[in-house]
C-alpha cells in the first residue's frame, strides 16, 4: 500500500498513520507528535489548510484537534484508509 505524507492528503479525507518521520536523530518534533498521538494505526483526518493553502493545517486525530505547520505535518507519513 502507498504512503504519502499528511502535508498532501486533501482535506476530509480519513487516512491512517503509518508512521512518524525522524528528519534528525533525535528529533524532538517527531518525538512531540508521537507523544501527542500521531501513531501507527490511528485515524487522521486534515480539516482545513491556511490561507491560500499555506500554514497553518488544522488535523483532527479523534476528537482532538491540532494546528500543525506544513514542515511538522511532512514529517506523518499516512496510508489511505481502505
């Protein structure tokens, strides 16, 4: 199955986490989406994009809503969900 990452899915689509990338070692952002619950497995879903597609990206992980920048949401790598 293909993965992307989340910085690309269009908004309203319900995708799964595959996992989250580690751009250094460590990487503390990577760490800190981790620790807020973008993990393998969990349903995510980009709500809307900035102005003009830009930043910030509004995500919904459950019921749990966050505001990600482009650079952060990159770093989720997602599969659709089948």
């Amino acid at each position: 199955m293909s993965t992307f990452d989340l910085s690309t899915s269009p908004p309203g689509k319900i995708c799964i986490i595959d996992h989250v990338k580690d751009l250094l070692s460590p990487d503390p952002i990577a760490n800190r989406l981790r620790d807020l619950g973008f993990v393998p497995g969990e349903s995510v879903k980009i709500i809307a994009f900035g102005p003009f597609g830009a930043n910030p990206i509004a995500v919904q992980i459950g019921s749990t809503r966050f505001a990600l920048r482009r650079n952060e949401a990159a770093r989720v790598i997602i599969r659709a969900d089948s």
